[in-house]
C-alpha cells in the first residue's frame, strides 16, 4: 500500500496528530517514515536582515528540539524514521523532499482557521493538494495509545 511516508511536523496539537496517525500506518503498511520540518523564511526588508538571522537561529533550534521528540516518539513505536529540517516555502519545500524520498504518502496536521485567518493567509495543506505527485492524507483522527503501543 505504501512504502514510504513524509510526516510533516511541527510539535503543534495537529502536527502530533500527524505524527499519531503516520505512526499508525507506517506499522500497518511496514513504510519507511521521513519525519520532516520546515522553517519557513519570512520575506523582509534589507535592514530587518540581521534581526531576521537571529530569529531563524532561534527558530533551527526550537525545531530541532520538536523534530528530536517527534523522532523519540517515533522510536518508542517501534519506528525508525530519517529526519529532516529543511529552511523556506513550506509547500515548495515539502514538494520537493516528498519527490527526492519517494513519498507515495504525506501526512500533514490540519490546522482550523476561522473565516480571517483563512482568509488573510494562504493554506499550506491547499498548496500541497496542488503541488504533490503522491497521495496527501491531513489528519484529524486522534489515535490512542492502545492503537499504537500493542499489549504483548
């Protein structure tokens, strides 16, 4: 069914649902798992560069932190998922590992917006239901730990 899984992840209440429901079907189906992190890089002006530097060197380690307990929850599934961190447009760049892993499947969290904030910025999981070459599943299932952790 699937043989390699792309979870997008971002430490946020629908990013863990993502990394529940992956971790599900990647011990059904067996796949490969890339756990995956995308910094994105806010466009500004040339003298809000150094500040801009400064908040991305903040921002690599708060997502290194959320990637390393996205990989330790993985792990403790009996997973052994590839981890990534990657820097610029999410949709772009989720686009692009998704093609170089071969990912037949990308898991994504599906964050609720209300009309103005739906309406003011773009919707990534939009974007990438426009971009990917592979399936797209945008999770919502709350999966409990007896689904995951099997009594033995």
């Amino acid at each position: 069914m699937y043989t390699t899984i792309l979870l997008c992840y971002d430490g946020s209440r629908e990013g863990r649902l993502a990394l529940r429901e992956g971790a599900k079907l990647a011990q059904i189906t067996g796949a490969a798992v890339y756990l995956l992190a995308v910094v994105e890089k806010a466009s500004g002006s040339m003298m809000a560069l150094a500040a801009d530097a400064e908040a991305l060197r903040r921002q690599q380690a708060d997502f290194e932190a959320i990637l390393e307990e996205g990989r330790q929850r993985l792990t403790a599934m009996g997973l052994a998922p590839v981890v990534r961190l990657e820097f610029g447009d999410p949709v772009a760049t989720i686009t692009r590992i998704a093609g170089e892993v071969g990912a037949d499947l990308v898991i994504a969290g599906h964050h609720r917006d209300g009309f103005w904030s739906h309406w003011l910025r773009r919707s990534i999981t939009g974007g990438l239901g426009d971009s990917l070459d592979c399936s797209l599943l945008l999770a919502q299932k709350v999966v409990e730990d007896s689904e995951l952790f099997p009594k033995k």
